[in-house]
C-alpha cells in the first residue's frame, strides 16, 4: 500500500475489499488487516469501500460484517442476503460520501425494480419480527464443532471461518492429491451415503477448499445429522 502511494500519491480515491475472501478459498483475516486498512486510508484521504454483498445479513454472525471487525467504511456493498435469494444490489455510506453523486448517478438500467423492491422490503420485515441473528448465531456454534470433527476423518487439513461461512481445505491423502481428495468429497457428498443423505456441497474452491455455508435459519437438529452424514461420507473417501 505504501508503495502505492508513493507511486501514485494523492490521485488514489478509494480501496475497495471484502471483509474474508471467499471464491478464493475461504480466507478469513483477522480484524486488524481491515483495520489497518481503513487507517491507510484515513491518513490518505481515500474512501474505505467495503464489499460485503456476500457477508451481509447475518453471515457472519452480525447483520453487518464490519460491526464486528471495529471499523466504520465510508461505502457498504450489499447484496444476495439483502433478498434472501432475490438478485438485488445496493450501496449505503457516509451522508457526505453519497450527497456528492448528482441526481441519476447512482441509477442504473434495474434501478428501483419491483420484484427486488418487494424481495428486500420482505426480508427486511423478517428480521424485525424474528431474530433472524440469534439463529444463525446457534447454527454457526453447531457447524463449527460438526465441522471441526471433520479433522478426524483424514482428508480435511484446516477449518476456518466464522459465523454461517466456512470453508475446509482438504490435504493430500496416499497418492491422492488435495485437490482430487476435494473433487471426491464433493461429489461423495452429492451422491450420499447409506442411510439417504445427501448434501450438495459448493466447491472446490481455488482447487482445494470446500465451502460450507448453510441458511441462517436451518434446523439445528437437522444440521447436525447432516454433520454426522458428512463426517460419515469423508471417512469413507479417506478409505478410498
């Protein structure tokens, strides 16, 4: 960043991150990486943007992300969670970051679509009548425990993440590597095990990674047989 600076100096207007990396293996930092972030661009004069289309709502564990990294981001990116499955998109930040933008300039083709309207308006009044956070917050106590079990089974090296987003990196098992051991479990998954289960599992992400991120307001009783169905799976791919 530094040396960003020196190259560029004052002509650097804003630094746009995710709060974790996600497609790119499920990468989690911890809170003083984004913080040390927002300082650079305090002493710089730069907007700090923060995408959190993906972690918004309740994923990992708050409604928003940054409320529990310490830092207060000049622009917010929502997204996904906002429309509990509806595609919608939306900005928020600082008064005097969004009053700048003249009438029209923050419009596009989809601008204020109906069917997205509704969707966000929707999930808006589910959170305020349900505690919709508590419940992830008892999901993702569960899935951490049913997922640091996985350790055990041989083909899972690292777990990380937090909240309802996890991911588990597979290792190299005989003369499987990584990345064939992370092929097998997804599709070991997909096809389920004797007793009828069946989960259909999101990667391998960057090759190795597979992602676990279940609905906020899963089952409880139901996730942890389904933990018990993948500890099962993932055992029997160890064994080849």
């Amino acid at each position: 960043l530094q040396q960003l600076s020196d190259e560029f100096g004052d002509s650097i207007c804003c630094l746009v991150t995710e709060p974790y990396l996600g497609g790119g293996g499920s990468l989690h930092p911890q809170p003083e990486y984004l913080q040390l972030l927002q300082q650079f661009c305090r002493e710089h004069n730069a907007l700090f943007i923060l995408d959190e289309i993906q972690a918004n709502f309740g994923r990992t564990g708050t409604l928003f992300a940054y409320s529990s990294y310490g830092v207060e981001p000049d622009v917010v990116c929502l997204g996904k969670g906002l429309g509990n499955g509806v595609p919608v998109s939306a900005a928020v930040g600082a008064a005097e970051v969004i009053d700048c933008l003249g009438y029209g300039e923050g419009s596009d083709t989809w601008s204020a679509n109906p069917m997205s309207t509704a969707g966000v308006l929707a999930t808006l009044d589910e959170f305020a009548a349900e505690d919709i956070i508590a419940q992830g917050q008892a999901v993702s106590r569960v899935l951490q425990e049913g997922l640091l079990k996985l350790l055990e089974t041989g083909v899972i090296a690292h777990v990380r993440g937090e909240g309802c987003v996890w991911g588990i990196e597979c290792q190299e098992v005989g003369n499987r590597s990584a990345e064939q051991i992370a092929n097998e479990c997804v599709r070991a998954a997909y096809l389920g095990d004797e007793q009828g289960f069946a989960i259909h599992l999101l990667g391998p992400l960057a090759g190795r990674v597979i992602r676990i991120s279940p609905p906020l307001t899963t089952p409880v009783g139901e996730l942890r047989e389904h933990l018990e169905a993948l500890f099962r799976i993932f055992t029997r791919v160890a064994q080849g």
